[in-house]
C-alpha cells in the first residue's frame, strides 16, 4: 500500500511514536503539519488534502478542512471523543471515522481523581503560598464517606466510579444509557438532576450538547461548596455563572483539564485562586499513548487495506 498519512496529535507530532513505524513498513508516508502543537485550520488546508489517513487528536476538524480532503478515506482519533469532528459532512465525504475506545479512560480517570483530592486539600494553594514564603493553611475534606456524582459512565466515567469507591466515597452515575452490567456496592445511578444535586464532587465525562449542563440554573442548585472536575469538554460549563458561583463559595472549586482553546487564553475564571489546570493532560501518560496510538494505527489499517 500507499499515501500519505496526516499525524496531528501533540503527544505524537512532537516525537514521533514505535507504533507509527507500522504505517511506514507498509508503504504509507507519514506528515506532522503542525510538530508539537494544535494545528490551525490553516495547517490542515495545507497539509491534509493528498492524504488517505488521517490520525488525529483534539484539534477541531472543519466542513472547509473536510471538504478540501480530496482522497481522504479514514480519519482515526487517538481517542474517544469525536465532536470536533463535522461527522455529517465527514460521512457525506465517504470519510470514516474510527476512535480508540476507552484506550485513554485510565489516564483520564486517574486525572480526574487526582484533580478532586487536589481540590479538597487545596494542594495547588498551598504549593503556590509555600513558594512565596507564605505559610497558610486551609482547612480540607476527606474523600471517604462523600458523595461523587459521574456524569457520563462510559469508559472513563467506570474507571472514575471504580477508583472513588477504592477511596470509600458514594458514587451516583448518571449515563443517558445506563448499563445494568456496571453494578458496584456503594454505586447507583440517578438522573441527571438528582445526581448533580446530591454531591460533594462532581467529574464530567460526557460530550457537550447544545447548552451547557452546569449552567446559572443548575450551579445554584447544587450542594454548597461542591468541587467540579471538568476532564471532558470546556462547554459543558457555563463559564460566567461558574465564576459567579466560585467568588459567592457556592462552588467549592473548579479543576479543569479542557479548554474553549487550547492553549487556553486568560480569562478571570481561569485566573481564579480555587481554579486548578491541567493542560488537556487526562490521556497523556506513557501508558494512554502506548495503547491509543496502538489502537489508532490498527484502524487506520483496518480502513486503508480491507478487502
């Protein structure tokens, strides 16, 4: 076989992957239009059109980029989320789309937690006061005997309620599509309201929909000083009534791994002293890659050379 082969994810563009070298033993030239970074709408124009396969990251992929792809016949994400995808144009393209399910969910389900406890002991605080000298303390939580909320309990959302009830907490997921397999003690599913409303701590794994989920009407109703942990997508939050609900405590703290653009510009609720960041780091772990680039690269071939 034959064609080139786009690489847009950072975790690959930057360095490279052993994975890839099965794409070229077969014949498939590999490009990286933007190494170690996002690509513009600009790199894509210039880079992607020529090319049969694309394996692709969180970058959003245009109707304009998808329509000047003349030859593309796959696009495989390096992980599970596909709405920066035009998947209706992609399809009337003749393109496919392929994703690596749950191949990230540990990294992102440890990230998740990782993120909570740092908000409940106010880690990136201390540290922060510490390196100026500044010795304060402010008062934590435990984890044991709290409630979770898991909205979305795909992959990633199981792996989060997994690793909260090893922690002792109570998990209530919430999943448009409950799974009657996933049965835990001290796990419950609830609806969307209910599940938001009666927790300490709330983990987001859920594509965005039209509106946000945690909008003003939503963010009063929760318990008071409640922790959000956003590793899924910027929009699922409504940006100006989350700071609102930070400055009046009724939101206890935000830690985010997403962003509305990445990197992300300065904004006041980023800005915000119980605000925690990551930079879009749930799946960057040696492991996520390992098995997402794996995974990614046998759909590409699965696509390219069916018979």
């Amino acid at each position: 076989m034959s064609g080139r082969i786009a690489v847009t994810p950072r975790s690959l563009s930057a360095a490279g992957h052993p994975a890839l070298s099965l794409l070229t033993s077969r014949g498939y030239e590999i490009i990286y239009p933007a190494p170690g970074k996002t690509p513009s709408e600009e790199d894509l124009l210039r880079s992607v059109p020529g090319c049969v396969g694309w394996l692709a990251g969180v970058e959003p992929i245009s109707h304009k980029v998808l329509s000047a792809a003349k030859g593309l016949r796959v696009i495989s994400r390096n992980g599970t989320g596909v709405d920066n995808i035009d998947l209706a144009v992609a399809g009337e393209h003749g393109i496919r789309v392929e994703r690596a399910m749950g191949a990230n969910a540990r990294g992102v389900a440890e990230l998740a937690i990782t993120l909570m406890l740092s908000a409940f002991r106010s880690v990136p605080w201390s540290d922060a006061n510490l390196r100026r000298g500044d010795w304060q303390r402010r008062i934590g939580i435990e984890a044991q005997g709290r409630t979770l909320a898991v909205i979305g309990c795909g992959a990633i959302g199981r792996e989060v309620a997994d690793l909260a009830l090893g922690l002792g907490m109570w998990v209530i997921g919430y999943d448009p599509f409950p799974s009657n397999s996933f049965a835990r003690p001290g796990f419950r599913f609830a609806p969307l309201e209910e599940a938001l409303t009666s927790a300490d701590a709330i983990s987001l794994h859920c594509p965005p929909g039209a509106a946000p989920i945690l909008d003003e009407a939503m963010i009063a109703r929760l318990r008071r000083g409640a922790v959000v942990v956003n590793t899924a997508r910027a929009e699922l939050i409504d940006d100006v009534a989350m700071l609102t609900a930070l400055e009046s405590g009724q939101v206890g703290g935000l830690a985010t791994d997403v962003f509305r653009s990445e990197p992300p510009e300065p904004s006041p609720l980023l800005a915000h002293p119980r605000v925690i960041q990551t930079p879009h780091a749930g799946g960057f772990t040696e492991e996520s890659v390992e098995r997402a680039t794996r995974v990614a690269v046998e759909n590409l071939l699965k696509v390219l050379e069916a018979r």
